[in-house]
C-alpha cells in the first residue's frame, strides 16, 4: 500500500508541468550599471551626528570603570532626539517633554553606579525614569515594556556581560518592538563579548582625554570617546572620536590634525588653541588689580582724568 502510493505520488510530480521562468524575467530582474552605483553609494554612506533617519535599536559595547558606554548612550540618545524635527512628523510637539527611561541590571549599578541627576543635559533632569532589575531577565522585560509606550523619548538600558537570556531571539524582540512603536533603544553592554544579536547598530567605545576647558584649562573638560561602529545596516563600518562643541555632537577622524577639521570640532579646537595662548599671555602679565590706584579722598572722575 506504500509502495503504490509512493508510485502514484511520483507519476503525479512527472505529468504536472514544471512552472517556467517568463522570458526576459533574468534581464529585468538585472540591475543597471547605475542603479549598481547608487547602492554601492548608499551602502558605503558613513554615519555622521545629526542624521534624521538612524535606527531605533543599538548596542554599545564598553568597559566598567570609566562610563564611558552611558556616556555614549547619552549622547546618541540626545542627538537623536534633537534630530527629530516637528515638521518631519505633524503629531510630534515642538518641545518635547515625554519621560526617559533608563534600566539597569543590579550588576550593572555595583560596577557603574547608578545616573547622576545634576550630571544629565539640563532638560533631561526632570525626565528621567530610573528602573533597577535584579537580573538580566528582569531587565529585558523592563526594556519591551518600555518600549511598547509611546510617551516615552526614549530608552536606555545596561545589562553586563552575555547572560544566557539576551540571545539572539532576545535582541530580535527589543528590534522589532522599537520599530513596531518607534520609541529609540540603546543598549549598554558591560564588559560583553559582541555575540550574535539584531541590533542596527553596534558599537565599541572608550573614553579618551578631554580637550581643555574655555575659562579654566585646569578644569574638567567636555566628554570625549573613541568609537568604533563595526556593524550597521545602513552605514559602512568606521571608527570616529566623538565630543560635544555648544551642546552639539561632533564626530572627526582619529589622529585627524586641526586644520583638517571641518565645522564646529575645527572652529572649536581653533578656538581652544587661541584661549590657551591668551591664558599663557595673561599669566606673564601683573594683576591688574595690584594696579589700581587708591582713590581715597578722590572722585571717580579725578581718577579718571589722572
């Protein structure tokens, strides 16, 4: 009985015609030299701040110790957001004031610490939502949840090392549910291994010496990292040192000289160099306040005129 109906199966496969490709179907389905072109163009397009269009799940990859991976997520985070303006979405307000949300594994706080109120942008003080988990799986669930709501800017999370439960299909969730509710994710990675996940964007970041300070060079300066995004969709793998000039994001090339700089890094660095000559110069001259002459027993204005 199963031989004959193997039989039959077999004879039924022979006698129904094989579907044909229609004629023409390899010349249309070939692309054009210049099509070619265009996503070769669009393929090697390197990321750079300020971008409208990123993704909305990303990994950041970085060592306990220095912050430098909350650092990152903080300032991709806010030029994402400042990004977004109100005439690409009509529903968007112009002042946005939807909470942030920030998770962190309890592991995570005993490497890290936990964020520093009077350290965050001004207009994110009072925005902040912070969530403790006592596990990675507590954090993950912290995460989708977060993501499922739309007042919300976005979210923010740590979790150290590669826990059994953030697994590929794991990673694939977070995607999927940030897309499906556009609410943006960065992920800290705490001393991880970059296994396999679906995150948009992946990086790897260290912290790097601060450039000098405008008013006081002996004071700390602004933040600055050095990133490698090793794996993007839409971008070509590249490696930038990532500061903040007047509050903005700046990206340049490692080891890049200050006249090759363009825009508001070069002008700032530029502008450091000259303020640091200035200081030098103010230092080698007295104190104008030993000076002053006495005024005892003198009007302003006979002061004035001496």
């Amino acid at each position: 009985m199963t031989q004959s109906t193997h039989s039959s199966g077999a004879n039924a496969l022979q006698a129904s015609p094989v579907p044909q490709r229609p004629a023409g179907a390899d010349n249309a389905a070939c692309l054009s030299a210049k099509d070619i072109e265009a996503l070769s163009k669009q393929r090697e397009a390197r990321w750079r701040p300020g971008l409208a269009d990123q993704p909305l799940h990303s990994e950041i990859f970085a060592a306990t110790g220095n912050a430098s991976g909350a650092g990152v997520a903080l300032a991709l985070a806010k030029d994402f957001l400042q990004s977004v303006r109100p005439e690409d979405d009509p529903l968007a307000e112009s002042d946005d004031r939807r909470k942030i949300l920030w998770v962190q594994e309890t592991r995570a706080i005993e490497r890290g610490g936990r964020p520093y109120l009077h350290g965050l942008p001004p207009e994110w003080q009072d925005r902040l939502i912070h969530a403790e988990a006592k596990t990675a799986q507590d954090a993950l669930f912290a995460l989708e949840e977060g993501l499922k709501c739309r007042d919300l800017a976005c979210v923010i999370g740590e979790i150290v090392g590669n826990p059994r439960e953030l697994d590929f299909t794991a990673s694939r969730r977070l995607s999927l549910t940030a897309e499906r509710h556009g609410v943006p994710l960065w992920l800290v990675r705490l001393d991880a291994q970059a296994d396999l996940s679906s995150a948009r964007m992946r990086w790897r970041v260290e912290g790097a010496p601060s450039l000098r300070p405008r008013w006081n060079s002996e004071a700390p300066g602004e933040p600055q990292w050095q990133t490698e995004l090793f794996r993007a969709r839409a971008h070509a793998p590249g490696k930038w040192m990532l500061t903040h000039d007047n509050k903005t994001l700046i990206a340049r090339k490692p080891g890049a000289s200050d006249k090759n700089l363009k825009g508001g890094l070069g002008t700032a660095l530029a502008r450091h160099h000259r303020l640091k000559r200035r200081a030098d110069t103010a230092a080698k001259t007295p104190d104008s306040r030993h000076m002053v002459r006495a005024t005892v027993g003198r009007s302003l204005a006979a002061c004035a005129r001496m």
